[in-house]
C-alpha cells in the first residue's frame, strides 16, 4: 500500500497541489489500505467528521485527519509514513484543517483533487477555507494506476471469486418450491459471510420471470415477497468483498423441468459469454467486444432482450470504467478486468444470464470463475 500511496503522490506532480482521500472510499482503501466497512442506510455523524481523511501533497508526508470518535471507536490508525491529526470532540474542524493546509504550503490559488465520493460537505468546508482554489477529481488520477491489475490483485480476484461460487454452492441444496425471493437473498448473503467475506460488494439481486410470474424492476419490497415456483427463471446477481476487491457474479436456475424456450435462451447466453470472453484480447476495443458477443443473440432474433451493456470494469469497485459497450473505444490492455454479462430478460417468458470476471489476455480473455455452466434445475 505504502508503493501505491508514493506512485499516487508522483501522479499529482505538476498536477495539482493537495489531494483530500475520504476515509471509507475505495480511493483511499486502494491508496493507503485504509479499509471501508459495509456502507449503511442511514449517515451516522461525528462531529467534524468531514475532514477525515488522508490529506496527500507533492514533496510532504501524508496526514490523516480524524475526529476522536472515529480514531478511538473505530479502531482507525495511520498507516506508516503518514501523520496523524486526531480532532477533539470539542474542537474546531476548521481551525484544524487550517493548520493542516497551512503546512503544506500551498500556492495562492491552488488546484485542489478530490475524490469523487467525497462528501459535498467536505468539498463546502474546504471551498470556505480555500476560496480560490480550483476543484478537481482525484478518483480520475487513481484511476490511471488501478486501470491495470497487478498479478496480487488478480490473485485477490480470483479468491473472491472463489469465495463467491463457493457460496453459490452452498445456496443450491437449499432451494425448494415455495421459497421467496427474501429466502433466497437472504442465504445467499449469509452464505457469503460464511466464506469469511465481510459481505457483499452490492445489494443481492435476482431477476424472476416465467409464465405468469412477470419481470419485476424496482420494486425490491414487492418482488422480495413472491414465492417461486415450478416454470419461474431465477437469474442470481451478486458478489463477495475480498481484501478490498469486489466480485459480481451470475448464474441462471431453473425451477422445474425447463421448457425447449428456457433451455433456448440460455444457450444462446452461454455462447454469447463464450465469443465476449474470446474477444477479450490485447489489442481490441470494447465496443468491437460488445458488438461480437451482442451478434450471438442478435442473430437468433432476441436481441430486445438484452437490454445492457456486455460488462463494465470491475476490480476495487463494482464497476469501474472502461465499460463493454458501444461508443467506448477504450484499447484493451492485458491485466485489465471487466465482467462479461450477456442476459435475456423477457418480461412474462423464459429469461438467463451469467455473469464472471475476465481478465484481458493476449490470445482472449482469462475468467476467474469457472464452475456451474449448465442451466440449473429445482425439482423439488
């Protein structure tokens, strides 16, 4: 982590003169291996609490600044090489973070990076302490070092992954006619943690659909209480954290015998995955990807279907960019990281998908995830 947070500080060289990293952002855990939690629903508040965080600049040690509350309660420390400034509970945040600046010497009109999760209230704060600064993204300068994975990172991968199947593993002896989507979900994120993940990388999603048991969008509370049954299509979406990485991961699960239409459809996904992971080479493009795995289902008249792009980035957020779509002409290096998605989602009809991560190869892509390729069968 100390190399990642030098080669971050040799990026900002020229470029801007001060970067604020948030505690709890993927920049900071990428950067310094300040580690996030599993985020909440609710914000909970500490006094000053918008001044935690790494403040990073060319030429100066690093300094992390947090309020009692979150240095004692959360067990937080600093990493080696960085400085620790701990606000008291009745301290001034602004005072403090003015004593900070002021250290690092800053220019009279100074370009300032921040992350792009940060707080608005952060960015207020510091626009009041610095009225001539000008603001820009820090998550975009990290972006040029996480583009790449490194061979530890692809090995983190790849033992998400395997934490991931696993759990999916356990979930399948335990499906039955009658479950609700709730139950389903439900073992699923448990099974998650059972694999020593801290949890999920996004909220446990399934896709349902079959002849009256219609496709149920943006309606979690509703679709949470159906109950499924023989002739219903369960598309699984989730993924377990490793270590800082996050995986995403799909299958598709029949309950009850598949009808010729079921069996259809996933094939037609399963061959899709198959040219977009072909595809995934030095050389190409993301949007010639795309276009490949896209034609499988296009050709066979489904193409309405697929109503998303082929993939996105993945690696220390769910999605990152570039992103396995048209109108991204993004060049593919080896060591980049992208899931391949293909799915058909018909409304009231038989629908699938799958879903691994690929790591970018010279001769095609390398996925992390291998097991469970044929259409998954209830039968009870």
């Amino acid at each position: 982590m100390t190399n990642r947070l030098a080669a971050f500080r040799q990026k900002l060289e020229g470029r801007v003169d001060l970067a604020f990293l948030p505690l709890g952002s993927t920049d900071l855990h990428y950067a310094a291996g300040l580690a996030r939690d599993i985020p909440k629903y609710g914000v909970t508040l500490h006094p000053g609490d918008w001044l935690e965080g790494a403040w990073v600049a060319p030429g100066h040690p690093p300094v992390l600044a947090l309020p009692r509350m979150t240095a004692e309660f959360g067990g937080r420390g600093a990493p080696e090489g960085v400085a620790l400034r701990v606000l008291g509970d009745w301290d001034d945040p602004a005072k403090l973070v003015a004593e900070i600046l002021a250290a690092f010497r800053l220019p009279a009109k100074p370009r300032i990076a921040v992350s792009e999760r940060a707080h608005a209230d952060s960015l207020i704060q510091l626009q009041a302490l610095l009225p001539d600064a000008t603001f820009v993204s820090a998550t975009s300068i990290l972006r040029e070092l996480r583009l790449i994975k490194s061979p530890e990172e692809i090995a983190l991968m790849r033992e998400a992954g395997r934490r991931t199947e696993a759990a999916f593993a356990e979930v399948l002896p335990k499906l039955r006619f009658g479950m609700t989507e709730l139950d389903v979900v439900a073992e699923v994120d448990y099974q998650m943690k059972r694999q020593d993940s801290l949890g999920p990388t996004f909220t446990t999603t399934l896709y349902n659909t079959g002849p009256a048991h219609p496709l149920m969008l943006g309606r979690r509370l509703d679709s949470w209480k159906r109950k499924i049954g023989p002739g219903v299509s369960v598309l699984f979406d989730f993924g377990a954290s490793h270590q800082g990485l996050c995986y995403d991961y799909g299958r598709t699960v029949s309950f009850g015998a598949p009808s010729a239409a079921q069996i259809r459809v996933h094939g037609l996904v399963m061959q899709a995955q198959r040219a977009g992971i072909a595809a995934l080479k030095v050389g190409a493009t993301c949007e010639s990807v795309d276009a490949l795995a896209r034609q499988v289902i296009l050709d066979a008249g489904l193409g309405a279907g697929f109503r998303h792009r082929l993939g996105h980035g993945i690696g220390w957020d769910v999605h990152e960019p570039p992103f396995l779509t048209r109108g991204d002409a993004t060049v593919l290096q080896e060591g980049m990281m992208f899931t391949v998605e293909p799915s058909i989602l018909q409304d009231d009809g038989a629908s699938a998908r799958t879903e691994d991560v690929v790591v970018v190869r010279p001769g095609g892509g390398e996925r992390l995830t291998e097991g469970f390729q044929d259409l998954l069968v209830v039968d009870r």
